[in-house]
C-alpha cells in the first residue's frame, strides 16, 4: 500500500508539472499573439502615415505643376496677342496650337 500511495503522490506531482506547463504556454502563447497584433497595429499606422505623406506630397507636386502651366498658358497667350498685333499669322497659328496643348494638360 505504501508503493502504491508513493506511485500515486509521484502521478499527481506529475499531473501538477504538467498542468502548470499547459498554463504558461498558453500564457505565452497569448503574450505573443497580443504582441504580435500591437505590432501589426503599428505597422498598420506607419503605412496609413507614409500614405497621407505620399498624398500630400502629391497634392504640392500637382499644385506645383498647375501653377507652371497657368504661366505657360499667361505666357503663350501673351506672345500669340503680340504676333497678331504685329501680323505673323504662321506663328500665331503655332503658338495657339501650344496654347492649347497647355489648356488641355490642365483639364
């Protein structure tokens, strides 16, 4: 009887051993999926920042642009005025096909 109360005092401490073991792997297991989806957040924020980034930046470049090509529009309007004042026709001819090229690009 003592053998056998010894076997199962020795069964129980292992059901104890492994039972904490299942608890702190789970523990663990937790940890790193909580830790893993702080991390997918933050990569989720850097990515949605570097976009707003991108878009502003691209609303400067376009602002930018719109405003070379309405002084490229002044300008050609400018010169085709002055040529047909003075009579060169070809030339006005040319310059408002420009003109035009210009008007469309800022459609």
């Amino acid at each position: 009887t003592e053998i056998v109360c010894c076997h199962a005092l020795v069964c129980v401490a292992q059901i104890d051993r492994m039972e904490e073991h299942h608890r702190s792997s789970v523990s663990l297991a937790r940890r790193e999926a909580e830790e893993e989806k702080r991390r997918a957040v933050r990569d989720a924020e850097l990515a949605a920042d570097e976009e707003r980034e991108a878009a502003a930046l691209a609303r400067k470049e376009s602002a930018k642009l719109t405003v070379s090509l309405r002084q490229m529009e002044r300008s050609l309007q400018k010169m085709s005025d002055e040529l047909k004042e003075a009579g060169a026709d070809a030339r006005v001819v040319s310059l408002e096909r420009q003109l035009a090229d210009v008007q469309m690009q800022l459609r």
